[in-house]
C-alpha cells in the first residue's frame, strides 16, 4: 500500500519522499481538484464536474505515489484543481486559467481580471514551480497525467498509454516508446493523445530549458481508478523507466 501521507505541504504542493536517493523526480502537475477556501471553495460547476478530468487528472496522484516508492525517487503533486490555474502552462499562455473545458463553461473564470490571476500565479503556480525546481537538481523528471477515455462529442481514445514528448529532447521517450511497445496488449501512444512540445510547460521550465533527461505519461484514467490498478500500472512501469533511463544515460 502507497503511504499518501506527505512529508511537506503547502497550499500549493505536497512532496513525498524529497531524500529518496533515487535517479527520478516524479511530478503531478494536475494531482487534485481542490479550489481553495480564499476562492470560496467552488468555481461554480456542478461536482460531477469537479470530479472530472477537467478539473485534474483522475488517478495520476496515487500513480505517482506508487511509482514514486517502485524508483525510490521524490514524488511532488500540485494541491489545487486545474482549472483554478494550470501549473503545466507558462504564464502568459491563452489557456493558463480556462473558461470553457470540455463543454463546460467555469462560472468563476468567465470575467476573472489580470489582479485574481496575479493572486493565484503567486499563491499557487509559482510556488508550486519553486519546489519543483529545487527538487529536480541532479534528476530526471517524470512527468505523470492521465487522460480521459474520450472528449464529449469525439471518438474514444485506443491508447493505454501515451508518451509525450518534445523534438527539442526525445531521447528518453523514444527509449521508453520502444520498450513500451514490446509488452503484448498495450496500446502506446506516441505523442499521443497530445503533442508533447508546449513552450512554457513544465517540461520545458524544468527539464527541456535546465538540459534534463525527461518524459511525460499520459495513462488512461479508466485503467487507473483504484489503488490496486495504481500499483499494478507502477510495478509493471518502473523496471522499464529503469531501463530506458540506464540506456540513454550510457550513451551520454
């Protein structure tokens, strides 16, 4: 069993595990779907909606926990929903603080002002993004999301698992493509089911811009809803990241 609890919490972060000696940092940019108290608690959408992947990326905290502990490597996860402000977009990207996702509009985004977006850059984004930095000296990021199994109104998404990456470094994804693609019955993802190069991200601030090795995995959120998919996604994922890791480090 993943112990969840952290070991440093902020109103914007929390970090298990900050001296595991191991080669990766793990990080959550959409772990939770929770709207501070100082925002009223709400943003005005149903639960249902709350409880979507609109709102974070369902299953990737306890993912990350659960690979977090297979790499004995740090685990940092953001502590505020996405659409409050999306700590893996750069601040002056059109999408940072969203007001239609998925269909649904976000009552207390529709009219937010430069001032509430300044308070919530400084109270949440940018002290997320100070740990993460000083967390990732001397490691390669591993980036987790999750995405949903299909967008309203489009067609369902095959992939099991997505890796992500960027043309500016795709050493370590292409690496883990590859091993990923030889385990029978999984459906890999190749930049899939998103592009992995958006200037600004958190990629490209901690690992692509510092000359990190990196990777970003997309999991389909149906395929890690419990505890027990969590561990079993982790312990099938972590000697394979070891892998591909060892591999692209060799030929430095």
């Amino acid at each position: 069993m993943t112990d969840s609890r952290p070991e440093s919490r902020h109103e914007a972060f929390e970090i298990l595990g900050a001296t595991r000696p191991g080669p990766w940092l793990v990080t959550c940019d959409h772990a939770s779907n929770r709207v501070p108290d100082w925002l009223g608690g709400s943003l005005g959408i149903a639960a249902e909606d709350m409880a979507r992947h609109i709102a974070y990326d369902v299953g990737a905290r306890g993912l990350s926990l659960a690979l977090g502990e297979a790499l004995d490597s740090p685990v940092i996860c953001s502590d505020f929903s996405r659409l409050v402000i999306d700590p893996n977009r750069g601040e002056d990207d059109p999408t940072l603080v969203m007001k239609l996702y998925d269909g649904t509009i976000i009552p207390a985004n529709r009219h937010v002002g430069a001032a509430e977006v300044e308070t919530r850059l400084e109270r949440l984004y940018r002290p997320y993004h100070a740990a993460l930095a000083e967390l990732a000296e001397g490691k390669a990021i591993l980036a987790v999301h999750s995405f949903t199994p299909a967008l309203r109104g489009r067609p369902p998404r095959p992939w099991h698992i997505g890796v992500l990456h960027s043309h500016e470094d795709e050493r370590l994804s292409r690496a883990l493509i590859a091993a990923l693609e030889k385990v029978p019955g999984w459906c890999v993802g190749d930049n899939e089911p998103y592009s992995g190069h958006l200037p600004g991200d958190a990629i490209d601030r901690h690992a692509l811009k510092p000359g990190r090795h990196n990777t970003l995995i997309e999991l389909r959120n149906d395929l890690i809803g419990t505890e027990a998919e969590q561990q079993d996604w982790a312990r099938r994922l972590a000697p394979i990241l070891t892998a591909a890791l060892a591999d692209v480090t060799a030929r430095v």
